[in-house]
C-alpha cells in the first residue's frame, strides 16, 4: 500500500482568534487550559491532547456512546463477534481513507497497536493493555482477529481507545499525526495555537464545523472572559466561580479521581499506619464549596460511583488529625522515618484550582508530623513522576486526576494498582489475583471481583491518598450548539458541534 508523505503546516505566524461571527463561516476556536507537547495520537487518552486529536483526527475501531444508552458503537469496524472465547473478529468498514489520501485495512490496526507496545516511544494508550497478551492478525484487507489470554469479555470496549495511524507510521512519536478522522492537522504554532481544517474526504458525514482553531490560557477566568466576549466559542474547563451564566455555562461529571499516589516500596510509606495518617490528615469536606465547587464528592476508590462493581459499603476516610499524629508516634516509635522529607508533586492547570488544592493538602500533611513540600511542574514533567520508571531521589508522592469514562474497572485497575502496573504503588499479590480474575469474568461474578477489589485497596491495603470524584465546568457561546458530557474532559469531538 502505497502512501504519498503528508507535511502539516507548522510554526507559522499565530492566526488571530475567531471571533463569534467566524462561526457562521464554519470557524470556531476553543480554548484549553494547557498547551499540547505532544500530537500523536497514542498520546490521545491524555485530557489535553485528546480533546484535539480524539475522533478528530484519528479515530478508533468502536466508539462508546456517551449522549445514549446504544452502548459500544461502530467507528472504523462495523460489526464484531466472538470466534471462540479468547477470540474476537471485526469486520472492518470499507472505503475509508486516511488524511494522506491512502486506503485504510486491518494491516494499519495490526500496526497501530504494535506502536504502542514498541519502546521507541512512551505511547500512554498501552497502559490499558498491560496484563494482557494481545495477537492481532489481518485476515484480509477488513478482517481483523484479536487473540487474547486471558480472555477479555469486553474486547469491543477496548476498542474505543485505540487510536488507528497508516501501517508506514514510525515508532517514534510524531509530530505529523494522519488520521481517517474528519479533520487533518493544517498548523500547529507551538506554544501559541493548534488549527485543524475539515476533510473533504472524510468517509462519513461532513460536519457543520470548517476549522477549529485551540489556543491555551492558564486561568480560568481568562478562559471564561474569552468565550463571553467572543474570542472563543467553548471553554471546556472553566471554575465554578466563574459558572454564572445560565445561557452559557454547563457543569458536567466528568468521570474525573483526584488522588495522590504512594509508592509502598519508598520510605516512610511502606507503613501502613503512615498510609491511614495520610489519609486521616486531609479535610476532604473543608476543599468542597470552597477551592472546588459543590457536586464534588469526597472519593472512596479510583473510579466515579457509575462504574461497574461499585462498592456502596466503602466510606471516605473521616478527618482525625490528632488520630494521625497518635499514629505517626507509634510508627516512629517502631523505627519507621516519619520524619523524612518528601515532596507533593501537583501538575499545573491539571484542574481549575489545583495549585491552591495541593498548597491546602501539604499544609495539612505538615500539620500533622509530615515533612513534605509542594513542588507544582507542567504536564510534561509530571508524567516523568507519574510513570515507571519512578524518579529516585527525594521520595514523592504525586497528585494526579484519573479518568475512566467507559464504565468498567478495567481501564484502570492494572496500571494503577497491579504490581506491574505503569503508575502502581502497590505489590500485593492479593490485589493482583483480583485483577486478574475480573479482567476475564462477565456478568455478575465481574462486579462481585471488582467490589472486592476495590474494599480491599480501600480498608486494608490503603493504596492512594483518594480525595474527590470531580464536576466540570464548562462556557460554551450562544452561537454554537454544544452540549457537555462525562466525555469532554478527555475528548471534543468538533462532529458533535453545531452551528446557529
């Protein structure tokens, strides 16, 4: 399969912003609270880049519908089945181009997924694969088979983040991204915008939006003042405060856990009596209606209350700071160094007041015994706190957001609590078992699995700092339609945009 080299348009001279009337041209610009560093598509499960690149330039087998209960819907494969118990077999949808012209098969799947697994890169979308032992084969040109041990009852769903590039792609990230999505990359001005430009091509239905142009603004006020004097059309993530136009504001749930993660195998937190003062430590009520707005929810477990197997027994860890510091005594007074230094790494803009959250959350952390410092770094720099392997040094803990939209456990549980898990802190063979178990089950002995994992990272094990389940908070204008969903914080599908 032949492919001619597609070249995006970049580091050019900034476009000026589009103003409202630009969306009666098909025009519309939105804007993000963090610039993109990356483009690739494998990137794309990372809010920031995922918003722009998702469903926009590339795009996936399956497709999860988030506005309906249709379930797992077709995208690039039109229909799928189960061969035999660890065998699923998608037939792929015929006619399908990519940006460069050349024809999409089921040997650019093969590829796609191969990609992430390659280490030429640090592709984020591979980390919900781990654990599972993938073959996939190009029957023909639109039949693919995926082989897996153990089974995965729910292949279908994992589809839906697998982002599809041309089988010629390399390995290395690119900075070049070409996609079937309806949208090509024409101009990224780095640091500055990101313009993406209709297809006439594209193998569906054309959208109503020509062009999009996504610049980025720290502050949320700024953000919101964009959209409300017509510098922009949507602002997916603006604060609470500044949600006060009932015309033009929509909150949403945006299936968003904020936590901090602990690595067990670094000192002081392999005790678990300083794991339980950590939590013990945090007045998690004392942050809602204040810095984050009324609907959040203190957190219980990784995933938001919607997800399969949840666990109505589990209780937010209740705030004892004389409780802490009794039990921060008695672990030193066992020999374990409560008393060593260690950082909070937060990540800037991550959510609308996260600097002052993690400001709020190391004060209470020191009030108790903790020695620990704030250290807030952009979003490139907190991935290399956030994955193995894990910066040595001075012992961390990170705060981070954790997004699962689709539903299940599985998007989550094996990178962030499995011994081998990418970003895990916990080596528990009990946990792991767990994992293992209710990745290939179904039905009811699924959830039973899932529940039973989540009680025991939550009572016994006291896995993550858990603090909230997040609600977001969007400005869209009055001349485009476009309504949120638990989805806009990890994608924003310009299809979904209309135009009055």
């Amino acid at each position: 399969m032949k492919r001619g080299h597609y070249l995006a348009a970049t580091l050019l001279a900034a476009a000026a912003m589009a103003g409202p009337s630009l969306a009666q041209e098909g025009e519309i610009t939105i804007v993000l609270s963090e610039e993109l560093d990356l483009v690739d598509p494998c990137m794309a499960t990372r809010s920031n880049i995922g918003r722009v690149v998702l469903q926009n330039i590339s795009e996936t087998l399956t497709e999860l519908d988030v506005r309906g209960d249709r379930g797992v819907m077709p995208r690039l494969a039109e229909s799928w089945e189960m061969v035999d118990a660890n065998t699923w077999r998608f037939t792929l949808r015929d006619g399908v181009t990519f940006s460069d012209g050349s024809a999409f098969d089921a040997g650019d799947v093969v590829h796609s997924f191969a990609r992430t697994q390659s280490d030429a890169n640090s592709c984020e979308i591979s980390r919900y694969y781990e654990g599972i032992d993938m073959q996939l084969t190009a029957v023909d040109d639109l039949t693919l088979d995926i082989r897996t041990e153990p089974a995965q009852p729910i292949m279908p769903l994992l589809m839906t983040l697998l982002t599809i590039v041309p089988s010629e792609t390399g390995m290395e990230f690119t900075r070049d991204p070409i996609g079937t999505g309806p949208y090509r990359l024409a101009e990224w001005n780095v640091g500055q915008n990101i313009r993406l430009e209709r297809r006439d091509d594209y193998w569906g239905e054309a959208p109503e939006v020509s062009a999009a142009t996504y610049v980025f603004r720290s502050e949320p006020s700024v953000r919101a003042a964009m959209v409300q004097t017509g510098e922009a059309h949507i602002a997916p993530s603006i604060s609470a405060l500044e949600a006060t136009n009932a015309a033009t504001d929509f909150s949403y749930p945006n299936s968003e856990t904020t936590y901090l993660r602990i690595d067990q195998m670094t000192a002081p937190f392999g005790d678990v009596r300083v794991r339980q003062a950590m939590n013990m430590a945090i007045d998690r009520e004392a942050f809602i209606g204040t810095i984050l707005p009324a609907g959040v929810d203190p957190a219980v477990a990784m995933v938001v209350p919607t997800t399969l197997g949840w666990n109505s027994d589990l209780t937010p860890a209740a705030y004892d700071p004389d409780g802490a510091r009794a039990l921060l005594a008695e672990a030193a007074a066992d020999g374990v160094p409560v008393d060593t230094e260690f950082m909070v790494i937060g990540r800037i803009g991550n959510f609308p007041g996260a600097t002052e959250v993690y400001e709020a959350i190391t004060a209470m952390l020191t009030d108790v015994g903790f020695n620990a410092r704030l250290q807030m770094v952009e979003v490139a720099e907190h991935e290399q706190f956030y994955s193995r392997p894990y910066v040595e040094g001075t012992p961390y803990v990170i705060g981070a957001q954790h997004d699962n939209s689709r539903g299940d456990p599985v998007f989550s549980m094996y990178f962030k609590y499995h011994s081998e898990g990418r970003q895990s802190g916990v080596y528990d063979q009990r946990v792991d078992d767990l994992i293992d178990r209710a990745t290939a089950a179904t039905g009811d002995a699924r959830a039973a699995l899932w529940s039973e994992l989540f009680a025991l990272l939550h009572d016994e094990i006291l896995s993550d700092v858990l603090l909230f389940h997040m609600v977001g908070f969007a400005r869209v204008s009055e001349t485009v339609d476009f309504t949120p969903t638990i989805a806009t914080n990890s994608s924003l599908q310009l299809s979904e945009i209309g135009l009055k």
